[in-house]
C-alpha cells in the first residue's frame, strides 16, 4: 500500500500555468569571438531572452537562451517566436514534476532534424521549469536531482586576442582576476596560418606555465589542419584540442581521436543523448563537453552526462557565455558530476547581469560556488527585467 499526505497531492496537482518571455538587452565587458564570428562586442549591449514559468501554487522559475547565430542556428526572434507560439501551448497545463513530460511535448511541438529541434529556446524553458519546480518543493536543484558531489566549481579564463601581445595582455588580466586556468580560441582570423595559431597558443602556454590549458576551435579545421594542429600542440601540455572538425564529421573525429597527440573533446556534435551513444558505439570520443543550452536544458543534459560517465568518457563542462541564470543551472550540472578540466563558463567575464539580486553566485580568483538556495539559487529582480525588455 502507497501512503500519500494532503501536501504530496497538493504538489502533484500543481501544474503550469503561464510562460513569458522577455528579450533584454546586457552591457559587455568585453570583446568575444569564435570561429564563427563575434559573441559579445565591448559597448554595444548583447542580447539573451529570459523565460519566466509561473505555477498553479504561485512558484516562479527563471531561464535563459542565448542566440549566437555565429554559434548556432537561432536568432533571437527564432527563439522567442518558437518559445510563444510552440513550446508556451505544449507545456502550458503540464503537471510541474513531470520533467520528462515536458520533453516530450517540446519533441512534438519542434520535431528532431539531424539536431535536436531549437534547443537553446527549449533550454530556456527547461531551467526555468527546473527552478520553479525545485522553488515549489523548497529545495536547490541539487536536492532535487539527490546529487550533489561539488560544492563549487573551477573556471577558466578565456583568451582573448588576435596576436602575441593581445592574448599575453589577456592572460595577464585573467591571471590578476585570480585565475589560473585558460581556454583559447582557434580559427578566428580567416587564413591565419597554423604556425600563427600555434604561436598564439605558445604565448599563453609561457605565460601562464602551470595552467591546465584548453584549445577550442568551434569547427574550424579539416581533418588534415586538425592533425597538423594537434601534432604542433603536443608539446605545449593541452589537456584537450576542443571540436577541431563539423559537428557532424563523424568519422573524421574518429579517426582524428585515433591519431592525434592531443586529446580530443567534443562539443557542437553533441545535441541529444543519441548523438553522444552514435560517437561511444564508433569508438569516436573521449571526452565529451556538457553544455545545457546546446542540450535543449538540464533534463537531457543531466542523461547525457550519466551516458558519459557509464560509457567511460570524461567530462568537461562549458556554457554560452550566460547571464547568471545560466551561470547558476551550469554550476548545478557540473556539480553534479566530475569536470576533467576547469569549467568554460564565462559570462562574467563579458556581460553584466543587472538583474541577478542576493543571493548572488560567489566568485573568486576563478573558483565559482555553487548556490545553495531553492532552485537556482539566485535571485532574480522581475522590475529590473521588464525594465531591461526590448519587446
């Protein structure tokens, strides 16, 4: 026999009631960039579209998608129109616990192509159910999931910079900020040569000699740059040689896992859980990046990342360059599990979060603590947020 209580029914018929969407426009600190063009550009506003889920028992959550098209295909209007007019109708009336529902009703509203269908919208939506649902149940998502293995997690600083002197200047900055760890970016100059790519690495490595160091491409190489690229980093100690080749280059990221120096992780090919079981089936991968967004949001990225530890393959942990409503759902994820490098979460270090209120997530000298609170943990001010709306 199953013993319910009044409280448990009560939690259970709790169901949701309403989805907004608000695109706000955040002040940049600094100049990003990857190999697709420009992230965050220094004085001009970066754009993300937050969703707020409201509940039957009056809980609020918080989410965040962030439309780089130089990073993936949606735009802002793309995810706000899907958002409203799709994912809002699918999930409106869903019972808040069902997680798993919620899945399945984005998988209809926005089928699968090759890639899963608008993840960074379905994202937004997913961590904000997450927070309004850990909120209603007073506990943090670490509760909620019972799993917790990291009260806080380690970041890296991301070089900037398109030379010697730019990405030297930017270690330096990173290293007076407290960090110690960094990631570089490759393939940001069309045409550079790949002995200027390495030279670049090269400065960092001798600037910062003791770091962990990551090497980020975001596909820009070929299967033949690639190698040549990873056989000249083997000797500056990379811990990894991050989506060197098209997300959907397969075999080539097989065959370059096999040959290469270097480890290789990988990130744009991994949307679903069955992307990351097609890679561990071709003996493709070793290391695989948890991103939320890129995983349509915590519920499939926490199955991805289960996947990978009992398949064996390590883990990094990386973001979108986030306001703190994201910062705050990457902290929960990669806490959850064990990084094999310091986290790529770096929204700190290129946008400001006018709306995240006490309390606010800790970091220091690179080492973020993970919230504690119900849900997410952060506060979000809503009049700031309606303040900051461009629609």
């Amino acid at each position: 026999m199953v013993l319910t209580t009044p409280e448990a029914d009560l939690r259970a018929a709790v169901t949701v009631e309403r989805l907004e969407t608000f695109t706000v426009a955040l002040p940049t600190l600094r100049d990003f960039a990857v190999a697709g063009g420009g992230v965050t550009t220094r004085g001009r506003p970066a754009v993300r579209v937050l969703v707020k889920v409201t509940a039957s028992d009056g809980s609020t959550g918080w989410g965040e998608a962030t439309p780089i098209p130089s990073w993936t295909y949606e735009t802002t209007e793309s995810v706000v129109s899907t958002l409203t007019y799709y994912l809002a109708p699918a999930a409106t009336g869903l019972p808040l616990w069902d997680l798993d529902g919620l899945v399945l009703a984005c998988d209809r509203a926005i089928r699968r192509g090759w890639s899963t269908g608008m993840p960074l919208a379905r994202a937004a939506l997913d961590v904000a159910w997450h927070d309004a649902l850990a909120r209603s149940r007073g506990v943090s998502l670490g509760e909620l999931w019972g799993r917790r293995r990291h009260d806080t997690v380690e970041l890296c600083w991301v070089v900037t910079g398109v030379d010697e002197a730019a990405v030297r200047d930017s270690v330096a900055e990173g290293q007076a900020d407290g960090y110690r760890h960094f990631k570089v970016k490759t393939g940001l100059t069309p045409g550079q040569d790949e002995a200027a790519e390495v030279a670049r690495v090269t400065a960092v490595r001798e600037a910062a000699p003791d770091a962990r160091l990551i090497v980020d491409a975001n596909q820009a190489g070929t299967q033949d740059s690639a190698l040549r690229l990873a056989r000249s980093l083997a000797p500056l100690d990379i811990a990894a040689l991050e989506q060197p080749l098209p997300a959907n280059d397969i075999d080539g990221l097989r065959r370059l896992r096999d040959l290469s120096p270097v480890p290789i992780a990988v990130d744009e090919s991994l949307r679903h859980p069955t992307d990351l079981a097609s890679f561990v089936r071709m003996g493709a991968i070793g290391i695989a990046v948890a991103k939320v967004q890129r995983c349509a949001g915590l519920t499939l990225a926490l199955r991805q990342c289960q996947l990978a530890e009992d398949c064996g393959v390590a883990l990094m942990g990386s973001g979108l360059t986030e306001s703190d409503i994201g910062l705050a759902a990457s902290l929960h994820l990669f806490a959850a599990h064990d990084l094999i490098a310091p986290a790529d979460l770096n929204g700190r270090q290129f946008l400001i979060s006018p709306y995240a209120t006490g309390p606010v997530i800790q970091v220091r000298a690179g080492v973020a603590e993970v919230p504690s609170g119900p849900g997410l943990g952060i506060g979000i001010d809503e009049g700031i947020v309606r303040e900051l709306d461009l629609s």
